[in-house]
C-alpha cells in the first residue's frame, strides 16, 4: 500500500491494457494516467508540464496523456502537450538523452498529432528530428515511424519526390527490421498517393 512507484505503474497499465481492448473511454484513461502521476507528483497539472521534474515514468505517463486527447479528437490540447513535453526534454537533455529514446519518442507522438491538426510542415520538421534523433542517440525504435511520418506530411505539402524517397526509406527498413505493421502502413500509403508499389 506504500509502494507509490508500484500503484503507478498499475495504473498507467490499467490505462494502457484498456485502451488495447476499448475497456475505457479515452476520458476514464486520463483519469487513470492523471491520478497515476499525480501518486509522484502531486501538484501535476496538464497546462504546466514543464513546471515539474520527471522521471522516465513519468514522461511516459504524459505522453500517453497526450494520446489519449488526440484519440478523443482534442487534437490541438494533444498537440499542446507534446510542445510542452518536447521544450522539457529538451531542456532537460542531460536526464534524457540516454534513457531509452525518450526524445525520438516525443517527437515522433509529436508529429503525428501535429498531422492530424493539418499543420503539415511543422509535423514534417518534427519527424525530421525525430528521425535524426534516433540516429544520432542510436535508439531506432521510432525511426521507421519517424520516416513514415515526414513521407506522408511532405505528400501533402506537395513534395512528392521528397515524399517517395522517405517511403521508400521507411519500406526498408521496415523491411530489414521484420516490422510487419509499420510495413503495411507505408505500402498502403506510398500505393495510395503516390502509385509506389514495392515489390519485395
């Protein structure tokens, strides 16, 4: 009962476990993740991100956060939590750039939600250094997602040569790296707007 670090980590699982099988509604999954990093820092507030210090849990936890609004269609509160987990990482560079990718994590959840509000050209740049992040910390968890990304905002800002080089980088090494779902996103897409058909 004491263990603060254990109950939060049942609650960011309870959370996580949840959304794979739709048990809660993006709202009740907040509210799990809110009281769940709320157990190590109290004062924790979603429009004050950067007035605290995390651990990698915890950065964690506001990330999925932030997921959580874009899955409930609150896109811009979504996007507005990943600036502010993008300044702290950076910010706090030291603490982060070792610990298991965190940068190319944010910056790639980043992009993506800058996708979905249609601002292409800042979730390009953001894809842009999140994939030179994975390279340079050599952490390339996020780097097929990170190409596949910047390929499809650079689709539609207009630059389709740009567009089917990253698809095609992101083919291979989705390819090498055997990751099957990111590999069926890229084929399905570079066919979709670009008539690309990868034939291996």
């Amino acid at each position: 009962p004491e263990d603060m670090i254990a109950k939060q980590f049942i609650l960011r699982s309870r959370a996580l476990l949840g959304r794979l099988d739709k048990r809660y509604s993006s709202e009740e999954q907040i509210d799990l993740l809110m009281q769940a990093i709320r157990m190590t820092v109290p004062r924790f507030t979603i429009d004050k991100i950067e007035s605290f210090l995390y651990s990698m849990e915890e950065i964690k936890i506001i990330s999925h956060i932030g997921s959580c609004y874009a899955d409930d269609g609150q896109n811009e509160k979504a996007a507005d939590v990943y600036r502010q987990l993008l300044r702290y990482v950076q910010t706090h560079f030291q603490e982060t750039v070792t610990s298991l990718g965190i940068v190319p994590m944010v910056l790639f959840n980043y992009a993506c939600i800058l996708f979905r509000c249609e601002r292409y050209g800042e979730a390009a740049e953001r894809a842009k250094e999140g994939r030179e992040a994975c390279i340079k910390y050599g952490h390339y968890q996020h780097l097929p997602g990170c190409l596949e990304a910047e390929a499809e905002c650079r689709y539609y800002m207009g630059e389709r040569e740009k567009s089917a080089e990253l698809y095609h980088q992101a083919y291979y090494l989705c390819k090498v790296t055997g990751y099957q779902a990111g590999l069926e996103i890229v084929k399905k897409e570079a066919k979709e707007y670009l008539g690309i058909e990868f034939q291996y």
